[in-house]
C-alpha cells in the first residue's frame, strides 16, 4: 500500500499526521460542516444506531478528534466512553465540548496511539473509528490493536471516505475533492497541505471489499461494509 504522507517530510507518517491535526485543530469542525455540507453528522448518527441492539456499556472512540463520534455514542447511554488520538490540539477542542455538553463524566479523551495501545486487553464492548483509520501509519497494526482491546463478542465501527464507482459520481467527486476542498481548506485553515493531503488519503485507502478483506484476514468476524452517499463514503462493520 502506497504511504501518503500530509507534508512529505522526513518525520514518520504519525508525526506528520499529528502536526497537521494539531494545525488544523481551530478550524477542523467548522470546515468539517462546510465541505461536507452537514453530511458528516448524519454519517455518524447512522453508524451509532447500528450499536444500538447491542447495547454497549463500554466504548472507545479510537481517533476521537474534536469528540464528534465520542459525543454522539453517549446517546447510547453506555457507562463509560474513551476517546483517543495523537493530536492533543484536537483533543483540547473535544474537551471543551464536553464539557459545554455536561459530559466529563460520561467521557474522557486521553492521548494514545492506536497503534500501541496501552489500554486493558478484552475491555471494550464497542470500538468506532470516524475517519481516523485512513490517517494510521501502519493500519493493520493498528487494527490488530483495536482487536486486542476489544472484548470477545464486541463490535467495530468504522466510518471512512471511499472512492465512488459511479463514473459521473465519481469525475464530481474528484474535481470537489481535487479543487474545491483544497480551495477552501487553504483559506480556512491555513495549511496548505492539509486539505490536499485528504484526497490523496483517500485515494490510496484500500476501501470497500479491500478493507473487509483486512478485516477477516485480521480474524475480525462478520465483516461488511455498507456505502453511503453514492460511495463517497463507508460503514464498516465487524465482530470480535
Ligand atoms: C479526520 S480526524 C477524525 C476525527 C473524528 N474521529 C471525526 O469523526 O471527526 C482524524 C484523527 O485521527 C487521528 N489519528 C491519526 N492517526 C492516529 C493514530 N495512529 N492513533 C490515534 N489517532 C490517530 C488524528 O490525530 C485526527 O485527530
């Protein structure tokens, strides 16, 4: 799999990654709303509903960002919910979410890498992932962490960009992702980079069949994907 990296730099994928998240930081929800067109949230509400039947008392919000994804889990009343990321400048905005939400007790983010997780093994009744996969250094080491923690019987969650099949779906979504995404990420954001590197990611993501395909030769159970709006994006599903 071909690496793409944000600034194509010496430092590893990770660091790179992290200093973009943390640069973006203060304009990541606002840009998240307009380039999407709101589209994000329903993307999420979708894939905590499918958690529903399952009732999970413990979660973990494995690249929580600004706690999108963490927030919208707490409406499945579970007893605890973690988030985790390695960018403390997204997490600062996710806190301070929280907090206005009068979560903090329900949820905590704390720094960590899914790569090299620390937390407890088998612990976990539901993983989500939003758009945090795509951005792993090595994702199926990655992966095989979230497996680790997740207890037997337990559910992931992934959310992730795809690239449609539909040709005309498809020369629209590039020209949007390829210029107007980059456009407007570079005067928000002020990182160059940043909203150039998101096409790139996505394009090198092994999506749809290609993850599932992952997923089970990882020993995950029951993978399946669903795509979302004409393709633009996937639910991922699977047991431990
Ligand atoms: C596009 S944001 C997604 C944030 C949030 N999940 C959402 O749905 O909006 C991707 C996040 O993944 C995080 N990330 C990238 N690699 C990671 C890793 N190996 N472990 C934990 N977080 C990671 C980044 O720091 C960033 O905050």
């Amino acid at each position: 799999m071909k690496i793409v990296t944000p600034y194509q730099t010496e430092e590893s994928k990770k660091e790179q990654v992290a200093q973009m998240f943390d640069n973006i930081a203060y304009r990541y929800d606002f840009l998240n709303s307009l380039l999407s067109l709101g589209i994000h949230k329903g993307w999420r509400k979708k894939c905590v509903k499918l958690l529903i039947p399952h009732k999970p008392k413990t979660i973990l919000d494995v690249a929580t960002g600004t706690a999108d994804f963490a927030m919208e889990c707490a409406k499945l009343k579970p007893k605890q919910i973690i988030g985790v990321d390695i960018s403390e400048g997204m997490m600062k905005f996710g806190r301070e979410k929280i907090k206005k939400a009068q979560l903090e007790k329900l949820i905590t983010l704390e720094y960590g890498d899914a790569e090299t997780l620390t937390l407890a093994s088998d612990y976990f009744d539901a993983i989500v992932v939003g758009f945090g996969v795509r951005n792993f250094e090595n994702l199926e080491k990655g992966l095989v962490n979230l497996k680790r923690v997740l207890k037997p019987g337990g559910k992931l969650v992934v959310l992730e960009f795809s690239n449609p099949r539909n040709g005309f779906i498809k020369s629209l979504y590039y020209f949007y992702f390829n210029k107007v995404t980059p456009f407007i990420g570079r005067i928000f954001s002020k990182d160059v980079r940043a909203y150039t590197y998101l096409p790139e990611s996505v394009k090198a993501f092994p999506d749809n069949e290609k993850f599932v395909e992952i997923l089970d030769r990882l020993g995950f159970k029951d993978a399946a994907y669903q795509s979302l709006s004409f393709g633009i994006a996937a639910i991922y599903r699977a047991s431990k």
